[in-house]
C-alpha cells in the first residue's frame, strides 16, 4: 500500500561491503569456508527480500491501527494488535505483489530491482503476496467479524490496486481507499465499529491520494501542479488536525459524551506533530513543485511516505489518546534511519 517503485536515480538497498575472499587457515579446514559462503548468500537474500518488501516503510503501518483505534474511546487491547499485524501482512503482501505485477517494466526501467535481477525468483514473490494475504485475513478473522469486514475489502482493494488499476486514474483513488481502510481496520478491532474513525480515515485517505499523485512523476518528472495541490492538501490536513473532530451523525454533546477522556498534553502534542507533519511532507513537495524532477519528485514522495506517522500520531492526540500518540510518533526515527539503506518507494 505505497506509491510505485522509484526510477534508476532513487536510492535503493545496497549489500553490505565484503571483504575480499579469503583462503580459509589450516584449523579451520574446508567446512569454515563453506560455512562462510553460505551465510554470505543467506545475507544477500535477506537484503533482497527486505528491499522487495520496502521492511522501511513497515514503520508507517502500526499508527494506522493505532488512530483507528484511539476515536473508539477504549485502550488499545489484543484485538488492537491483531489489527496491526493483519495490517503488516497486507502491506507487505501488496509490496510483493507491486513487483510480481511490475517485473516487465523494472526489466527495463528498474533492472536493479530483486526479480530483473534474479535476487528473487518471480514465483517466489507471488506466493509470498498470496501467503500474507491469508495470513492478514486470518489474523483479522481473530479479531473479531466486524473487523474481517474490513479486511476483506482492503485486501482486495491492494490486489486491485497492482494487478489493474495502478495505471489508470482510479490507482490514486484505490491506494487512498486501502488506507482508510486499514485505519478503520484499527477501529472495529478495538470497538466493534468504524464509524467513529471515519473523520480520521478520511484525513489519511487524502494524504494518501495527494502522495499517489505526485508518485506519477517519479520516473519522468512532471508538471509542478500535483506537487504544488499535495502541498496545498497539507496545510489543509495541517489545520484540520487542530480541530476536534464530531462523530458522524451526532451532536456535539453527545459525541463529546462518548469521547475518551483528553490528557492535558494532547492538544500541545497535537499541534507539535502537525507541525512535524508539515515539515516532514511539505518541504520536499517545494522543492518539487519548484523543479519537478524525477530525483526531487522522488524524494518528495518518500517524505509524504514517511510523514505518515506524524500524521497518524496527531490524529491518535487529537482523539485524546496521548499513549498511542507518543508510541506511534517513536516509529519516525526508526523509519528515517532504515530508509536510508532500503527505499520506502
């Protein structure tokens, strides 16, 4: 559930030096040697799995789960964490799936990518898409029914998005679609119900969408206007995240009723994670805007990515619920740092 895979000029995942090989000594004799090997390619499938899977962007899935469920008024519970991990094999099956779906244009745009080059046999990747569908699906099965009927749609919404729509106008609308759900998919873990949530999935299925557009350029480069409408998209979520949201379909008192109640600190800590949102994702998207190159397009899409936690984390502080924010908001420094050896795109 993230925009197209980068064009040649995206950083990717490189292998860890080596050193040179080395005869091995007397004591060790021939068995050391091949051990030695043999790890050497377990490593380097290792690295090419977690760059197929962008394991980078895993960090931007538990706060979706995490929002979701703090509009429900309860703590997050085991059923929350079921939530989460349905989320992560179902991101993690469209991560597969996107490169089994694009293997024929990687083979000539991508080639460094794991299937053009070989790291990864194709067959390998599409039952890897299958299995952690079934797995996400299951998890969210345990969850309880009304969160299954989230999952299922989303899954398919994933498997649409890579194997048909991607291309086509609708693939933005599609990958906001699969993000609000998995939102939501947080929420009828936790409560039993996405109506609460549903002001929340809205907030992210817009900066999804906006992100999705502006990844169409990544390859090519493009017209400064989806960055510049992204970047306008921001400040609007930005400002939004400072208001209280209603509950569909109730009165102020009502929902205020229902509400968890708000530690002290949340509307601060909101108002620092909007900001944090802003810089995060807007300033790449400005320096797009101003040169819509496919290096700074790219870069621009990889910051939307990542400004996704801050996003998600203002939404949990604006519902109140000061711990998942603070839990969420920890992910950013991990993600910044495992996104600079494995892109997120």
């Amino acid at each position: 559930m993230t925009p197209r895979p980068p064009g040649p000029d995206q950083p990717t995942m490189t292998s860890p030096p080596q050193s040179p090989p080395q005869s091995p000594s007397p004591s060790q004799g021939p068995r050391a040697g091949t051990a030695s090997g043999a790890e050497a390619r377990a490593r380097a499938r290792g690295w090419a799995w977690a760059e197929l899977l962008r394991l980078p962007a895993l960090f931007t899935v538990p706060g979706d789960a995490l929002a979701g469920a703090a509009t429900t008024g309860n703590r997050p519970n085991p059923r929350t964490l079921l939530a989460i991990a349905s989320s992560l094999c179902l991101y993690e099956a469209g991560m597969a799936l996107n490169d089994w779906a694009d293997q024929a244009e990687d083979a000539l745009e991508r080639p460094h990518r794991p299937l053009p080059s070989g790291r990864i046999r194709p067959p390998a990747a599409l039952v890897a898409a299958g299995a952690l569908t079934a797995a996400g699906l299951a998890l969210a099965a345990r969850a309880g029914r009304p969160a299954l009927a989230v999952a299922a749609p989303l899954a398919a919404t994933v498997w649409a998005y890579d194997l048909a729509l991607k291309r086509t106008p609708a693939g933005p609308a599609a990958m906001a679609t699969a993000r609000g759900l998995d939102l939501l998919l947080g929420a009828t873990a936790t409560g039993g119900s996405a109506r609460p949530a549903l002001p929340s999935a809205l907030t992210l299925a817009t900066h999804t969408l906006a992100v999705t557009t502006v990844s169409r350029g990544e390859t090519r480069g493009g017209s400064p206007l989806a960055p510049l409408a992204a970047l306008a998209t921001t400040g609007t979520l930005a400002w939004t995240l400072t208001r209280t949201p209603q509950a569909p379909g109730t009165t102020p008192s009502r929902y205020s009723a229902a509400a968890p109640a708000r530690h002290p600190a949340a509307d601060t800590l909101r108002t620092v994670l909007a900001a944090a949102f802003v810089a995060t994702s807007g300033r790449p998207l400005l320096h797009a805007a101003l040169n819509p190159s496919p290096p700074l397009t790219q870069r621009a899409v990889g910051g939307g990515i990542r400004a996704m936690i801050p996003l998600q984390a203002a939404l949990a502080a604006r519902s109140g619920a000061l711990a998942s924010a603070l839990l969420t908001a920890a992910l950013a420094p991990a993600a910044r740092r495992f996104a600079r050896k494995v892109s997120v795109t």
